[in-house]
C-alpha cells in the first residue's frame, strides 16, 4: 500500500503523516526533509543556490539516510544528524531553490522510491503522487489558505523559539509556493486522481483525524 500526500507549506502534510504513519505501521518518508538537508548543505558550503550544475554535483555525492529513533524521524547527511539544522526559514527558502534543479529531484526521487520500495509507505512532498509514486492507492492533496497556513506555521516557530513575525512568515510561504508551483520541473500540482482536502478553518488536531478517517476507509474499502 502507497499513500501519497502533496500540498503546499504548511498544510499539515508532515503532522498528519506521521500520524497515520503509527497509528497504521507504515513507514514515513518525508521528501521535504531531503530537500531541505541539500539546501542546508549548498548553504554550509557558501554555494550560491544560483549555481545549478554545482549543487547538482553536490546532490549527486551526498549521502542522505532517514533513520528512526526514539524521538522519530532523524535525517542523516553524509553520515551526520542535521535533523535539528534544516527547519529554519533560511533552510526553507534554501530546499525551494534547490528543488528546482532538474538533476537534484532525479537523484533524490530514485532514493525514495528505493526507500519505499516493496514496504507499505505514507510520503509527503509536492510531486509524490504526479511523479515519484504515480501508481499509489491513495493520493491526497491536502490544501488551506496561505493565511491559515501561515499561521500554524508562525506558531510552530514561535513555540520553537524562532523570533519571526506573521507577516514575515506568510510572505516567505507566499514566495515558496509561487516557486514550488512554477518551477519547470515537476511543480507542484494534485495529481489527476488526487483526493482535494481544504483544512482551512479548521485546527491541525481536526484535519489529522477527518484523514486518519478517509485514509482508514480507503484501506478497509
Ligand atoms: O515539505 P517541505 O516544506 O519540508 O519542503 C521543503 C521544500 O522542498 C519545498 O519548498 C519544495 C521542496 N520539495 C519538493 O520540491 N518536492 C518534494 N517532494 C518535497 C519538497
């Protein structure tokens, strides 16, 4: 069983994949996060995200592992725990621009389809049901308004002790999904036959269960 989750930032996708992640005994694969550490590491390494064919390098000899622990997901780069490195709004911007070289997305989604292989998976990214898992069973794309989902953004990071402001956050968010949508390279977009969920106006703990709920009966139908 493959279920594939896409959306813009923000939308809940990781929360909500996680859930149904433990609560079903499907492995997690959050695409994001691979993006995000090839972004951190352009960073690290002063290359400027401009640079197509040196990131696309870059990519190519970077060792990316998910690895479960005690505390959930961490993700490895090149043999180290960046887990706790790559949720910055520097890092976002970051796994934007680089998610738009060609060369970048072919060699992070052959790992993830290696990582999905025969297990029965949940995967959250933008392009998973279009082009990384076209034949899943289940394609959601989860959606809400910017300003919902800036808000529950801005929270998170608040709580984190991240000093941002709202407007700072939605604009950054505005920014990248303009560029996760108009990228040439698979851009994000539902899948034909994607299910369309709209969380706006709801909390985050109202839109995990109405997909735990959809989600469970798809798999029982
Ligand atoms: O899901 P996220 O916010 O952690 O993703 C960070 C960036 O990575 C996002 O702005 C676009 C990119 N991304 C992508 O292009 N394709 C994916 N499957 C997942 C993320």
């Amino acid at each position: 069983m493959q279920i594939a989750i896409d959306g813009p930032a923000g939308a809940g996708k990781s929360t909500i994949s996680k859930f149904v992640a433990s609560e079903m005994g499907y492995l997690y694969i959050d695409t994001g996060a691979m993006y995000r550490a090839i972004g951190y590491k352009a960073l690290e390494n002063n290359i400027s995200l401009d640079e197509s064919e040196k990131i696309d390098a870059m990519a190519k000899e970077s060792e990316i592992e998910l690895k479960i622990t005690d505390h959930g997901q961490s993700i490895y780069l090149d043999g180290k725990d960046v887990t706790g490195k790559i949720r910055t709004p520097e890092v976002s911007m970051a796994a934007s621009k680089v998610s738009a070289i060609g060369g970048v997305r072919r060699s992070l989604v052959e790992l993830q389809r290696k990582i999905a292989g025969s297990n029965n998976v949940i995967m959250d990214g933008r392009d998973i049901g279009t082009v990384v898992l076209p034949d899943a069973e289940i394609k959601i794309f989860l959606t809400a308004s910017a300003e919902d989902r800036a808000m529950r953004r801005y929270l998170e990071l608040k709580e984190k002790g991240t000093e941002t402001s709202y407007q700072a956050v939605l604009e950054d968010m505005q920014k990248r999904d303009y560029q996760d949508s108009h990228r040439a390279e698979s851009p994000l977009k539902a899948a034909d036959d994607a299910t369309i969920i709209d969380t706006s106006g709801q909390t985050l703990g109202e839109s995990v269960q109405l997909i735990v709920d959809f989600i469970k009966s798809r798999v029982q139908a």
